[in-house]
C-alpha cells in the first residue's frame, strides 16, 4: 500500500480532513470519505460531467482529479447551493422549467450553471448551451435545462440590483 | 372527456411541478451508489479481453495477497452450486461467470470481493487468466456460412441460428409484389447500440445470514419481477428476497434484465454473510449491458402508379451477440417487430425475421422502445420515402394517401394487430401547418438551384406501446398487468403504491394527479411510492412506455373502486339512497340540491368513525390491471437540414414534433419526454454506435469513443399535439415516452437523404456522421 497523505479540503464551508491514498480521485474523496453523495459518477473520463464540482470556483471534473491535488483549496458541491435552507436561483430554476427527469446530471449541470452564471451573469441562449457543453444529459434534451437557467440568471440580476 | 378539476385539486391536465425535484436538485437523491452499509465490502468484475477464446485456467493466488482481498468466484465456483449459467428472458440461457470458454469481449470471468473498492479493483488486475484464443465471428452475415465457427458449443444445434419466425401471408404478398406497378427497396441497417443511461448498473446485496433475509438494492425498471426470477432461479424462498429500486439514474430499457454483476454479488453476500456493492464502471456499461437494435432489415413495397400501396414484404437478420438475451415479454421472437405496416393502409404483408449468434454482447434490449418496433418504424418510414423519390412524388402527399383511414379504427393490420384508435391526416397537417411545408420545399427548390443541399425529412409513425394483454405477453409465465394499491387516511390524506418504478418519468407526480382526476383528493396529499417489494403491489415494471397504459389503468380502477365505496359511506352520511347521489370529483351530493354534499376527506373521516352497519372499516383498495389491448400513439415528425458540403457536417435546423398520445395527465411532463426522447434519436441518428473489429474488440466502449450529443448539438424541438383517447383504456391515455425515440430517427435520415435525393441517394445507414456524408459528397462530385 502506497504512503498516505494528509488532505484538508474545504468543502462547502466546512473541512474534511483525512489521511488518504494518493491515487484517491476527488469524487470519492466527496462521496465516500466525506459522505455528501449528490455529485456523482457518470463516465470515469472526464466526459460527461456527472462529477462536475467547483475548484476555488472554477468548474472541475472529480472523476479525474486525485484528492490530494484539492488539499488546502476550496471545494463547492450540490450540497453547497442551499443557503440557510433557502434554494439558489439555479436549483428554483431546474424545478421550475422541469430541467431534470431522473436526476442524475442535475448536480453537476447546476454547477456548471454557477459556473457560467458567475463569469457571465446574463448569457444568451447559444452562450448557455456552449456554457454546459461538457455537462451530458440523457433525459431532458437540454431545452428545459437552457431555459432553467435563462430563470437564474434573471433571478439572481433582480437579487444583485435589489442589494 | 376528463372532468375539468380545479388546480388545488390538480387532476389530469394539470402541468403540476414534480415533486420528486426537491431531493434531486439538493443532492439527496438515494441511487445505488449511495446505499451504504456498515460492513459492505465491495466487488469488481474481471473481463475477457477476447472476443472468442477457450478457458485454460484461472489463478487467484496473488489476487488474494493483495490487502483486504476477501473471495475471488469463478465459474468453477459457480457451477459447484449450480449458477454458472442463468435463463435469459427469451427461451436462452447465459453464462453468469464463463465456463469452458468466453464468447464476447469483456464476458464476465471472475468476481472479486474486497473491503475496499479500489483493492477489489486491484485484485482483478492480478487474477490470473490463460485463454487460447478461438476464431472469431462478427459479421451476422456470415453466421450461417458453412465454414463460420460455431459459437454455442453448450447446444444441441450445432449451428448458430437462433430462430426463424414468420407472421403474415408469404404466397399472397409474393403475388402483390410481382403484380404492382413499382416496387420500391431499401437495405438498412439499425445499428447496435446502447442506451446509456447517465448512472450506470449495479447493486448491493445484503444477506443476514442471521434473518436469512436478503435484500438486493439495485438499478432494477422491474423490481418484482427480479424477485421472482431471483426467487426461481437461485432457490431463494420469494418471501426472504427484498428487492429495492431506488433512485434511478435513467434507465431506458438498460435496467430490465437481469446481469451476471447482480448474480455475483448475491453469490458473494450469500457466501461472505456481507453487504457487497457492485457499481459497473462506464466501459463495463457499455460493452456488456444493455446493447439494442442490431437489425439488418430488407423492405420492399409494391405500390400502383398512383402511389397506392399493395403489399409490404419484410427480411431481417438480428444479431443477438452471444447468447439470445433480448429482454422482451412478448410471445414473438422479433417482438413487436410485426408493426412494421406502420400507418399504412397495406392489404397484404410478409414478415421474416432470422436471428443468428456472433462473438458480441449479449442482447438486445429494448431502448426506449416496446420491443423492435422502433427498428419497424424506422424501416416502413425509410421505404416509403425511397417509394416516393421512385414515383416522383413528395413524401408528404403519399403518406397522406396511403394513411389508415380515420374512419377504419379499431383496424386489424395484415401482420394481426388491432390498432385502438388514430387519426393520422390530423396529425400530419398540423405538422406540415407548424413547418410551413409548402414554404420549406420552395426554399429548398432555390437552394438546389444555388448548389446549396437542404433537405427535409418526415416521419409519420405509429407506435405500439403497453405491454401488455395477457394472451401476448409474460415474463416467465406472469402475466403483463400492472398494479395500484391506494390506502386513504383518515384526514383525507393518501399513500399510493404501484408495481412500477420511475426513472425520471415523474410518477410520483403524475400518477397522484390520475388519483387527483378520480377522487378529488388534491394531488399534493398523494404520496406514491415505488420500487419496494416487500410494500408495492406485485407488477411487472416501467419500459416500453407501459407505466401509463398499464399502471395508470390500474391506478384508475383502484380509485374507482373506493369510490364505490365512499359512495355508499355519503349515502348513509346524507341518508338517501345511492341512486340519488352525484359525483364530482371531491365530494358526492343530493341530486337536485347540491348543497347536500360530502366531500371526499368528510367521507374518508367516516370510513373510520361512522359506518353503515355492517360495513368494514377503512378507504382503501388494489386493483391489478390486465389490459385488453396494446395502446397505438402515433405522430408526424418534420426535420429541417441543412448540410454544409465542404465538412459533410448535417446541421439540424428545425424539428417539428407532432404527437397524439391519446389523454394526458401532465402536459409538463408530456413535453419533457418528448424533448428527451428526439435527443436520443438525434444521438442513434448521427452519433451512436457500438461496432466490432474483426477480432471482437468492441469500438465505442466508453463515452470518448461512444458520443452523445451535448447541449450544442441538441436543437430547439418545435412540439404540438392532437388528441385521439385510446377507446379502451380507464382514462384514454395512450403512453408516450418512447414515441419520440422511435419516430425520429426515421425523419432525421429522411431530412439527409432528402438533401441528397436529387443526386440519386436514397439511403444512409445510421449514425450519419459527417465522414460519411462528406464520401458521398466526393463520389457524387459535390464540393
């Protein structure tokens, strides 16, 4: 067995420290040590975007990130979205245009959508699409999806001109 | 008619929001792969990398030094307990774990257990495995070639022909063709491929050996009917076997059968007394589970010179890969295969299917499909453009003339179904009115004249959905219903249970709403609940668009049969009799003073404290549902390309979608499968495909290789929809998940070669990638 190293990891304002194999990939570095199960694992090659999470904001793909490569850095996940038990303009979006079927791409589709919508906070349609390019969904065929984000952002530009 | 209800109460027609998002969108939803149990160890899957090979050895030694290593099982272990092998759905069997040799790339050889999942992962590394290597066949064609290996050494056949079934008039279709005044052919192949389903298969099974209780969580669309066949074939008492179908990440006829995966960590659990989880990767997913179609299909139709058609005759070759696991109920080895006069008024027809074996996966499934009738569709709307470019006519207006005619339903087909109810011209004209047809086809003449290729394709399907009638289905002798147990609470309140199981089809919102529709109870103090056979009513599961012909019949009826009672319950409340009480939905009152009422929670309240004498107590009943005819939605599809002719690159423009899928309970919802369903088309049509080297190695084993279209891709879908009620069913709904999958990929190929037709194409086989349209561009001069 390979030396373990220690990892701290904030992850969504708390930290997971462990000591961990280092050829641990982050999505089970979240789901398995860290036990927050909404991301998940789609593909096992960076394709499909299932394991999307974001790094010191910046959205990454956990199935082919090590654990130890994210220790000491910031970690933002599904679980993450919900702020005082009120839900994040992309999640009342996804239920509102009924941006998800089976539920599987959704937490990593939101997370690109935060993504985008914190880079570019009032995205055309075509900007959304290529904004959740690397983000498959098998169930919805992406309209309701776009359109559910289209809500987020007019969502949250209402919210920041109300502050 | 359905009964308008209010939106409080919020029966069918209601575009109620889904109540199943709040977990989803919070990341709380329970998949498989978040079940854990304290002890659970875990299991991983050694492969073959050969496509045909002989089992020499298998050496465990060093695989088990490796630190947590608990059990390696091979086929030698199985077969010591008789379980080497398991049936297959349709009268074959399958090797769980190979014994004596491998007839696929990445055939199950051996299961590791380990308490650690990358440690399991590390001893199939190490797992020692001698093959010599077979011969290898992969071309169906040449499965029945007198020099072809012979693949199933376990059969008494001696030859890899699996079947050769026939429905329809062979002399009299023979005579149609040979008197008609043209006869238009087409050869197309239905490529293999998957559905992929965004999670994986897998499972967790638990054994107490101290209960003697087994309880399997897994990716299963018919949890009962895995029971019963874990039951049978593994000699567990039923009563002792718990399944449990979570969550589930999409399924789309993936998640019906039954994989060697699930036997092996049962075996494990059973020997280890652990919890083991088995999770496929992708790789697995793909080159083992779960493959469809594979259909290399002939038609021919033969038609007067005014585009009349006469007679439709049929050959195909079905490639089954390894052993016959085609998770099909029907009682017909092609399955409904035999739809393929689509909405044709045809007076005669032929059908012949062959099914052979080759060194592949074993299947095929079902993808988001009742059993082969998307390869019919696809077919009949292929020929009867290729007839149309014969005749010169435009595809539209032979499709209008050849239509069943509104007034023929119920309509026997030539091939022996009984269609419930269509009307065909209503949907293609709304199609062609939202298009802006004639438009289009002039935009398209100009364009021609610039050298610019646009093409535009329909598809006027018809599908065959709800499986189904007992005298034509079962899964090992159980009959096809569907059923629904509804218990009402005293305060009105209700918790309903079927035998079937979402996977991202909404039922725990629309199914309340068909509650809603029938009782009046708002369709928020529903909950339902799936997916559990220890608490669900015995059913056969969700695929082939079967949920709502079948379970929602069966939700219908059971509403009705407490309505039965409360209706007794009021008349005693309001002391008259029966007879002079009407019903609304929520409540029953006095006929001529509708003041005199009793709302359906005020009824429900009695049913537990004040009864007619003599009255059992309580509101509740279960209904199994055996319905008497298959449901038939239908639609028109129009698809708009444009193809770029330096790349051969097809660019979808515009994709109208017309479907009638009888009554519908949440439009909402409705809208959202069929969004998803033309995705998946659009994916078979020019993107997916799993195919074979000639030495068995399988291409498009992982989502590098297997594409799928991304929101970039994926166009805007342009829908509308008309409204023939099925006659037979309790709420005239029809079903319509797998419609758009299996209408569209014909208008997308239609749209391409209709771009070309003027250059003499008439077909391309799918996916149609940009490599191939760009050959034909070469060979055709275009530049």
């Amino acid at each position: 067995m390979a030396k373990t190293h220690h990892v701290h990891i904030q992850l969504n304002g708390g930290t997971k420290e462990a000591d961990v194999d280092p050829r641990l990939l982050l999505i089970h570095f979240i789901r398995d040590v860290a036990g927050q199960t909404g991301t998940h694992l789609g593909c096992d090659t960076t394709s499909c975007g299932a394991c999307t999470v974001l790094l010191d904001g910046r959205p990454i793909k956990s199935c082919t990130f090590f654990a130890v490569q994210a220790d000491g850095r910031k970690i933002q996940t599904v679980e993450g979205l919900t702020h005082d038990g009120k839900l994040h303009p992309i999640q009342e979006g996804f239920h509102q245009e009924h941006g998800l079927q089976c539920g599987f791409c959704t937490p990593g589709m939101m997370m690109s959508a935060l993504a985008l919508l914190e880079k570019n906070p009032n995205p055309t349609e075509e900007e959304i699409r290529w904004g959740i390019s690397g983000n498959l969904c098998r169930c919805t065929g992406y309209q309701n999806i776009v359109k559910a984000i289209r809500y987020a952002a007019t969502k949250m530009q209402q919210k920041g001109a109300a502050a | 008619m359905i009964f308008p209800t209010s939106p409080e109460i919020g029966g069918m027609g209601h575009a109620v929001k889904r109540k199943e998002d709040a977990r989803f969108i919070q990341g709380k939803g329970n998949y498989v792969d978040d079940v854990h149990l304290p002890g659970m160890v875990f299991g991983h899957v050694v492969r073959s990398p050969y496509g045909h090979a002989r089992l020499k050895s298998i050496n465990i030694e060093n695989a088990m030094k490796v630190p947590g290593a608990l059990a390696v099982i091979t086929g030698a272990d199985l077969a010591a307990a008789g379980l080497a092998w398991m049936p297959t759905l349709f009268h074959d069997k399958q090797m769980v774990l190979a014994t004596g040799k491998v007839l696929f790339q990445a055939q199950e050889v051996a299961f590791c257990v380990a308490t650690e999942q990358y440690a399991a992962a590390d001893m199939a590394e190490l797992v020692e495995v001698d093959y010599e290597e077979l011969p290898v066949l992969v071309d169906p064609h040449k499965a029945l070639d007198p020099g072809a290996p012979i693949l199933r050494e376990d059969r008494e056949e001696k030859t890899n022909h699996i079947f050769h079934w026939e429905v329809g008039d062979r002399q009299e279709t023979q005579k149609a063709i040979q008197a008609g005044a043209v006869t238009a052919k087409v050869d197309a192949v239905f490529q293999r491929c998957h559905p992929a389903p965004l999670e994986t298969c897998g499972c967790v099974a638990d054994f107490n050996p101290v209960t003697g209780k087994l309880t399997i969580w897994l990716t299963s669309q018919a949890p009962h009917a895995h029971r019963t066949l874990f039951a049978l074939v593994g000699g567990i008492p039923e009563q002792n076997i718990r399944v449990i179908s979570p969550d589930i990440g999409g399924g789309f006829g993936n998640k019906v059968p039954i994989y060697p995966g699930y036997v092996c960590a049962v075996v494990a659990s059973l020997k280890l007394g652990k919890p083991v989880k088995w999770i496929e990767s992708r790789s697995e997913n793909l080159q083992s589970t779960g493959f469809a179609r594979d259909y290399h299909m002939t038609a021919e139709i033969s038609a007067d010179r005014d585009g009349t058609v006469k007679a439709l005759r049929v050959k195909t070759l079905a490639d089954h890969g390894a052993f016959n696991a085609a998770a099909q109920p029907s009682k017909f080895p092609a399955g409904l295969f035999s739809i393929c006069t689509g909405s044709y008024d045809f007076p005669k027809a032929f059908c012949e299917v062959d099914g052979v074996y080759t060194n592949k996966a074993p299947g095929g499934i079902a993808y988001r499909c009742s059993f082969r009738v998307t390869e019919a569709a696809y077919l009949i709307e292929r020929a009867m453009d290729v007839l149309a470019y014969d005749l010169k006519m435009d595809p539209a207006e032979l499709r209008l003339k050849n239509f069943i005619p509104s007034d023929k339903f119920p309509y026997l087909c030539p091939l022996g179904w009984t269609y419930d109810s269509g009307d065909y011209p209503a949907a293609m004209n709304l199609a062609l009115k939202m298009a802006g047809y004639e438009d289009l086809r002039k935009e398209q003449a100009e364009k021609r004249k610039k050298g610019e290729l646009m093409g535009i394709g329909i598809s006027s399907f018809t599908e065959i959905v709800g499986a189904g009638p007992a005298h034509t289905f079962d899964i090992v002798g159980i009959k096809m219903f569907d059923s629904c147990e509804i218990r009402i609470h005293p305060t009105g309140k209700a918790i309903a249970r079927l035998g079937t199981k979402s996977q991202g089809q909404g039922h725990e919102t629309t199914f309340p709403q068909i509650i809603a529709q029938e009782l009046g109870i708002p369709q928020q103090d529903i909950i339902l609940e799936e997916g559990d056979t220890d608490t669900a009513p015995y059913g056969l599961g969700t695929y082939a668009s079967r949920s709502t012909p079948v379970a929602g019949g069966a939700t219908a009826m059971a509403s009705r049969k407490i309505r039965d009672k409360a209706r007794k319950i009021a008349a005693h409340l309001l002391e008259v009799s029966e007879e002079d009480l009407e019903w609304e939905p929520g409540k029953f009152f006095v006929k001529g003073a509708p003041s005199k009422a009793k709302t359906i929670q005020e009824i429900a309240f009695a049913a537990y404290t004040n009864l007619p004498d003599g009255m059992e107590a309580g509101l509740e009943a279960v209904h199994y549902y055996d319905p008497p005819n298959l449901t038939f939605p239908f639609g028109t599809y129009i698809c708009v390309v444009d193809i770029d002719k330096g790349t051969g690159e097809v660019k979808v423009r515009r994709f109208i979608a017309v479907d009638d899928c009888g009554n519908i309970i949440n439009p909402m919802i409705v809208e959202g499968q069929i969004h998803g369903g033309l995705t998946e088309g659009l994916a078979i049509a020019f993107m997916q495909l799993i195919s074979y080297d000639e030495s068995g190695n399988v291409q498009g084993g992982n989502f590098m290789d297997y594409l799928l279209p991304t929101a970039v891709e994926t166009p805007n879908w342009e829908t509308g929809k008309t409204c023939t009620p099925s006659p037979h069913h309790p709420i005239g709904a029809k079903g319509v998940g797998e419609s758009p999958n299996v209408g569209s990929p014909a208008a997308f190929v239609n749209a391409v070669v209709d771009a070309l037709s003027h250059l003499g194409v008439r077909h391309i086989d799918m996916p149609i990638t940009p490599w191939k349209v760009w050959q034909i561009l070469q060979e055709k001069g275009i530049t």
